[in-house]
C-alpha cells in the first residue's frame, strides 16, 4: 500500500479532476530543489492559466510562494491556494458561470 501525505492525496484528487474536465490540462510541477517558491500544479482550461498551491488545511504559503504567484498574477493568471479539492470545484464552477455570463453577452 502506498502511504500518501495528505497533501498528496488532495493534490492527486484535484489533478484527476482537472483532467476530467473538457479542454483542460493539468499537471503536477516537479520542484528539484533549483525552483523553490513554484506551485504545486499548472493547468490550462479553456485557455485559461490556472496556478494552484496545495496545502495542508492551515498551512500558509513561504513568502517566496507568495511573491511567485503574485507574479503568476500580474502576468494575467487565476492564482489559488487549497487545501481541498471542494475549494478547486468551487473555483472552476466560477469560472465556467464567468465564461457563460460573457458568452450569453455576446463577448466571447
């Protein structure tokens, strides 16, 4: 049996759904030590950034996880930290209302 962190199941649980979604892909980033401060997972959704840091629920993110994605940010990304898949569900519902309220407008 493998022995998974919690942080690691959620981090798997919220990839696996990503990957359910239509036009979306997500991956884990592998930190090697020479990346320090890069979030846990990198998705693409309707062409659409997406930068999520997991966390163990009440762990915050380091100051340089902090200042990395406010760059994400600056450049145009949706940036979430989550411990819980339910925090992602919750956010991709957002987005898709989002795209749907510009679509219904004629803006996309």
């Amino acid at each position: 049996m493998v022995n998974l962190s919690k942080e690691s199941t959620t981090e798997r649980n919220i990839l696996e759904y990503l990957n359910s979604l239509p036009m979306t892909k997500a991956a884990k980033r592998i930190q090697d030590g020479r990346q320090k401060g890069h979030s846990d997972i990198i998705c693409c959704h309707f062409g659409i950034l997406i930068i999520i840091e997991v966390k163990k629920v009440g762990e915050k993110q380091t100051l340089l996880q902090k200042v990395t994605m406010d760059e994400w940010l600056k450049a145009g990304a949706i940036c979430l930290v989550a411990d819980t898949l339910g925090q992602v569900k919750q956010m991709m519902e957002e987005l898709l209302k989002a795209r749907t309220d510009l679509i219904k407008e004629g803006k996309i």
